[in-house]
C-alpha cells in the first residue's frame, strides 16, 4: 500500500489528497469531538474554516435543528452554544441536530483534504474502525495529523503511528516516507505507556492547566466508539459502508 504521512496539516495542498483515502488526525480535540457528537446521534459535523463561514451557514438554517461548536486556542468562542471539549457533546445537546464546527487547527485539517477519494476523521476512540475502512478502500493512504497552530502535536503523530502499526499488522514495509517512518517508530517506542506519555505532551499540558484535564484523559482512551465520520457533501457523517463499496463498484465496471 502507498503510504504518506504529515506531520502537520500546514503543507497538505490539493494534489496530495487527491484519488486517495485520507484520514484526518485531531486527537486533542476535534477529531475526538467529530466522533462523539455522531456516537451521541448528531445528524452531521459541518466543519468550517473560521467564523465567517460558521455565521453565514448558520443564518441559513433553523436555529432548531443546529448547533454552533468551536474554540481558540482551547476556549469557547463567545455566542457558540458548545465548545471543543468532547464531553459537552451529548445526546441531549446534538441528537437530530446539524453542528458547525469551528476551531484552530482541526477543522482546517479537514478542509484542506476535502479533495480526497474518501476522507474520514480519525483518533484513538475510533482506532479500529479507521483501520477497518482503510483495509476496505483500494486507495493509496495519507494521515493528515492536524498538529497545532502549523507545528507537529505528538498526540496526533502517535495515533497515526498506532493506525499504521495496525495497518502493516505490527511490521513496516521496505520503503517508507520519513514521515510514516517518524510516526510508527514514536508509537512503537511508547506502545507500552502511551496514555501516560501522551498526558505530558505540549497541548495536553496545555488542557490541563485551562481546567480540561477529563478531556485529555477520554480523548486518549483507545477503540472506545465504533462511529467512523465520513465526509460527502461538505459534512461528515456516520459511515454506512456506502461510499466505499460505490467507488470499488465503478472502478471495477471502467477497468
């Protein structure tokens, strides 16, 4: 399998997304907050680049049916009914509704690989469904690690570490990209204390000292939700197994 790996979402451009499966990586915290709010019955994510973009979708819809989620730099963004924090996200909160979400470095993430063959989100909760859909497609794989604010996160290079150590079933193929190499090898080395490791990693220690430290803590718990959001039409949703077998059909009726 053709494999790449970034480190950070700041270099991602159109043609390194593009025919392929992208799994985007924002483990502190929207990727953990995409998957939780579907597991709890949101009926989609719609993730924006920045607050412009959240107003004017939501000036669109009935304020009923949707809910405005997002942070800077870890706080919630005044006027927003939800933050980042995966826990606020409950069934009572989201069930039936659409959310916006806005924040740092996550959302961005996703926007710059929109261009992908199938682009879903991917963390520690969800480890084992991104590696089940990643063994389904026929598409070569890039991991997308969202970083912080255009700079690795070791949180979002040991998740794409540990999909890879899944993926190549515990070994490593001949050749890899330094990137791919870098993430395997940091989660290879810690795979014996990795919750603990990752605790004093730069952005949890940065959770913890704003008050946050229970998300921390749920977002590095691992195979906890078997909810794959997928993006289609400018917003992620809960997998259904459609997309995938779609592609391999007419890939299989034009060969």
């Amino acid at each position: 399998m053709n494999v790449e790996v970034f480190l950070s979402c700041a270099q991602v451009q159109e043609e390194d997304v593009r025919e392929r499966t992208v799994v985007v990586i924002d483990v502190l915290r929207a990727c953990s907050t995409i998957v939780t709010a579907l597991h709890h019955g949101a009926r989609a994510i719609l993730p924006v680049r920045d607050m412009a973009q959240a107003g004017k979708i939501a000036s669109n819809l009935d304020p009923d049916v949707y809910r405005l989620g997002g942070e800077r730099d870890g706080k919630k963004i005044d006027g927003y009914h939800l933050g980042n924090s995966p826990l606020e996200y409950t069934k009572d909160a989201v069930e039936g509704r659409d959310v916006i979400l806005n924040t740092t470095n996550g959302t961005k993430a996703l926007s710059r690989s929109r261009a992908a063959e199938h682009l879903v989100a991917g963390t520690f909760l969800n480890a084992d469904r991104v590696v089940d859909f990643i063994d389904d497609t026929d598409r070569p794989l890039t991991i997308v690690c969202a970083g912080w604010h255009n700079r690795i996160s070791l949180e979002d290079t040991v998740c794409a570490g540990l999909l890879l150590d899944r993926v190549w079933d515990g070994g490593r193929p001949d050749s890899v990209s330094d990137a791919a190499h870098t993430a395997l090898t940091q989660y290879q080395h810690h795979r014996d204390d990795v919750t603990e490791m990752l605790r004093h990693c730069n952005h949890a220690q940065r959770l913890i000292e704003m008050g946050c430290e229970d998300d921390v803590d749920y977002c590095l718990r691992l195979d906890q939700l078997s909810v794959l959001p997928y993006y289609r039409d400018n917003r992620l949703v809960r997998y259904d197994g459609v997309a995938a077998s779609d592609s391999k059909a007419k890939k299989e009726t034009s060969s």
